[in-house]
C-alpha cells in the first residue's frame, strides 16, 4: 500500500484536553498505537499541528486540528490468526468461515493483517469485497463479493432484512429459554469509554430502536454458563453484546460488555494478559456468526449457511448439542 493511498485522520482538541501535552492527547484519545509509536510518527512528521510539524511535548489549545497520516510498514502490527476457511464459492460471493483475531478491514494497529488482505493475498489478481462486518475477537461466517455490482446486491438484501443471521454467544448466568428484547441502542451516558452502546427500554432521543431474539441452547450448571442463539432484528453496533450485558448476562470474555468495564482499559493500557484472560473467562469474546439465510439477488436460489462454532469454545461448557459443533 502506498503512503499516497492511506487516509489522513484529522482530530480537533476538545475543551477537556486544553493544556494537555500532545502525546498524552494521543496516547489517551487513540491507544490502538502505543506511546512509543506516537513518538515515533511525531518524529516522522506523520502528525501535524495545525498543518505544521509537531513534538511530543507540544501543549495543545482547545481547537487545534491533529491530522494523521499513517506510515507504511512504520508499525508493528499485531499477529493474527490466518487459519480462515472458504465454505463455499459461488459465481458472485465468498462465504468464509472468519477465525477469531483477524479484522476484516483496516482498523487501528492493523493495516494490512486484515482478512480481506489475506483473501486476496492467497487469491493473486483477485478482488473482494467485505459485504458487512464482524468484530476482530467474532469468529464465523461473513460474505465477500467478487464484484462492485454484487456487493451492493447483497447489501440491498441487508438493508431490507432479507438475509436472516444467527449467531451463538456464550454468556455468565442460566438464560431464560426464550427472550425478545425492544429498546434503544446508543451511546451509554454512564460510561468514560467513547465507543461503548448501552441498551435501554426507554429512548434518550439520540439513539436507534433495536430488537433482538434469544433462545437458550443449553446450560452448564456448573460454570453458570449458558450458550444462547441469537437472532437479530435490527443491525445497531454491538447489539448483541450491549444488549446481552443490559439483560443481566454478560458475554463470556468480552472486555467490553463483560463482568467488569475496568477490564477493557487495563487491556488498552496492558495487553493481554493470563490473569485478565482468567478473570473475563476467556481470550475473547465469546459470540460466533452461526448462520446466513438469503435468496441469491441475481439467481433467486436459496441459501442456508451453517458455520460450526468455532474449536476455542468448544471446551469452555459442557453438554453442547452436536449440531452445533459439527
């Protein structure tokens, strides 16, 4: 990827960081790069002030404009787990069974170990083309379109609710064995993480409705696990997650939406790490793309796609139906 091709990011300070020094702006604002890396790009003139250069110990004004432009190659990006799987191909998309710890697309500290890089790594003179999104830590099925055209098809079916998906998540608590949950999706008041949903009954006026079914699997008594199908209504960020922790059950090793929210800073200031991983009760979050239903836009066939649950959770309750698994 050339240096001409990767997109500038511009921030402008907000009233709360006056007087902060620019790599504490940075460091606080966007920890997918560590504070080394700031350093780093500072020095290489990757950011700038104003449209001017910059140093790490600059003390910014509420205002100014931070752009950012990326430096190929300039940082370590994460290892991720290559091991995905083609289901199925037909004439005018890819289903893939995606593995846990690969993103789809370019995003934070991963610029080029995404999954659509490795697609077309593996595929010379190929193109694809993501159809819609899951998490780096979801494991499971998702689309890729082999043309422009065929991408907005599938998409067009999304938008309408004509592809129906399932996925299976593991979560803290005995699940009721039915629930249909109808509120709202957007930003929790109560949290200091910008990113993080809160799901609630009654809306705040800035958020989205959202609906989601659940059906309990099974349940393991023993670890006060319960593995859970989902099917959702609507397409909001983080529904399930979000709205699973407002209902009572946090998904098992979501850093997130988990136990604790703590938890989710101590990964962007630590890493991973064993206790961490013990205390969330797993390396990941525990949610997995099951299934896809859809009739083919440009044939008419029908599809039904079933993408096992994924080996790494496998072992983490017992008594797992087969359909499941295999």
């Amino acid at each position: 990827m050339s240096e001409a091709n990767l997109k500038n990011y511009k921030s402008f300070v907000p009233s709360d960081f006056h007087s902060y020094l620019l790599i504490e702006y940075l460091s606080k604002r966007f920890p997918y790069h560590s504070g080394e890396d700031w350093i780093f790009l500072i020095e290489n003139h990757n950011v700038l002030i104003n449209n001017g250069f910059a140093f790490p110990e600059l003390i910014l004004k509420t205002g100014d404009e931070i752009s950012y432009t990326p430096k190929p190659n300039a940082i370590r990006e994460p290892e991720i787990n290559r091991d995905y799987k083609i289901l199925l191909e037909e004439e005018g998309f890819l289903v893939i069974d995606k593995p846990p710890n690969i993103p789809v697309h370019p995003a934070g500290r991963y610029r080029t170990n995404t999954l659509l890089n490795l697609l077309e790594g593996d595929r010379k003179n190929e193109k694809f083309y993501p159809v819609h999104r899951l998490d780096r830590e979801t494991s499971g099925m998702i689309l890729f379109a082999k043309t422009v055209e065929y991408r907005l098809l599938l998409q067009k079916l999304f938008e309408d609710r004509k592809i129906r998906k399932e996925y299976l998540t593991l979560v803290y608590g005995r699940f009721p064995d039915h629930l249909v949950s109808e509120g709202y999706l957007g930003k929790d008041p109560n949290s200091s993480i910008r990113k993080k949903q809160s799901f609630r009954k009654e809306s705040l006026g800035d958020d989205k409705y959202s609906s989601t079914e659940f059906s309990l699997v099974s349940y393991d008594k023993d670890k006060n696990i319960s593995l859970v199908i989902v099917k959702p209504h609507t397409g909001r960020i983080h529904q399930i997650r979000a709205t699973l922790l407002s209902e009572g059950f946090p998904v098992v090793g979501d850093k997130l939406y988990g136990k604790r929210e703590g938890a989710f800073l101590d990964f962007i200031n630590g890493g991973e790490s064993d206790l961490l991983n013990e205390e969330l009760g797993h390396n990941r979050q525990c949610l997995h793309a099951y299934s896809l239903s859809f009739n083919d836009p440009a044939t008419g066939k029908e599809n039904n796609f079933l993408c096992p649950l994924s080996s790494d959770l496998c072992h983490l309750i017992a008594n797992i139906p087969s359909e499941y698994v295999t």
